[in-house]
C-alpha cells in the first residue's frame, strides 16, 4: 500500500511539476513544427519556381534574336551547328552529312531547317534526342528515317555492324525576332 502511495505520489508530482514548468509550452513546440513544415514546402516551392524562371529567362535568351539580320536567325546557325556536332561526338554518333535549308517564317517565329545523316545505333538516338530536348535551343524533329533495308542485313553478317543504322534527320530550331515580337503585342 505504501507502494502503491509512493508511485501515486510521484505521478501526481511529475504531472504537477511538468504543467507549472512547461506549461502549454508543448503544444506551442507542436504548433511551431507544423508552421516549420508549412515554411519548407513554400521554400522549396519557390526554389522552383525560381529555377523554371531561370530556364524561361535562358530559353529566351537562347531563342530570341535581337533582328533579323542576327546570327540567330541565319539560315545556317554557326553556334547552333557547333552544339550539335558537340552533342553527336558526346554521343558517339557519326555524322555522315548535314544539309541546312533556307529558314522560313512560321507564324510569329522563323524555323531555319537541316538535313542530318548520322549512323548510330538505337540507344545512342535515343540519348541524342533526349539531350537535344534538354538543350536551351528550341529544336522541332520534323521527321526521322531509319535507314534499314533486306539489302542491308543481307550485306552485313556481323552482328555488331548490323546494330547501327544509318538514319536520316529533319529538324528545325526556332527562332524569335524581337522586333517581331514586340510589333505583334503592340
């Protein structure tokens, strides 16, 4: 029974003591964390956003010539020619030609359009397209074709030569004109 008093006694005191020393001191910890977390998640909601507007402001950059007579806009875009033959030879792709067309205007935009024949093997295109649709240049595929013939197969035994194909790309970059852009808004 003394026992039983005894841890009665120190129950009571230890509720006693914890509510005159905390307080509602817990409840406002609890409260503070779940603030901390509503924080957080609009932190890293404009960590986001702060970076998509950093990618909206070099995709600008990137895309939109200051008149028409900028290197941008050229039918055969030097800069742009140079990254793709730097993302082909990442790649491990052989360019077998490239043919830039006569740009054209396109609605409020000029596409400058190339021919590319490259030889590669399916992964490699794959990875290639993907890097291209990660590049700050705006890039349409047009069209592709895969060069793969029964005269093909039928010339090549070896297994490892027959992996790679010789495929065809037509592919525009977009370009915008700000003189244009800013007459069409006015």
């Amino acid at each position: 029974m003394i026992f039983f008093f005894m841890i009665f006694a120190l129950t009571g005191s230890f509720w006693f003591s914890s509510s005159m020393l905390l307080g509602d001191k817990g409840s406002r910890i609890l409260d503070l964390e779940d603030e901390q977390k509503i924080l957080n998640e609009k932190l890293i909601s404009a960590q986001i956003l702060a970076n998509k507007l950093d990618r909206v402001y070099t995709l600008f950059q990137e895309n939109l010539a200051l008149s028409e007579i900028d290197s941008l806009a050229e039918d055969a875009s030097l800069p742009f020619l140079n990254n793709l033959t730097e993302l082909l030879d990442a790649q491990g792709i052989t360019l077998l030609g490239i043919k830039p067309r006569l740009r054209t205007k396109t609605g409020d935009y000029y596409s400058s359009p190339y021919e590319i024949t490259i030889n590669c093997t399916f992964e490699q295109l794959g990875s290639f397209i993907g890097e291209i649709e990660k590049s700050s240049r705006l890039v349409i595929i047009d069209e592709f074709e895969i060069k793969n013939g029964i005269e093909r197969v039928k010339n090549f035994s070896d297994p490892v030569l027959l992996k790679k194909q010789n495929i065809e790309l037509k592919l525009s970059t977009i370009t915008l004109i700000k003189t244009q852009a800013i007459k069409t808004h006015e």
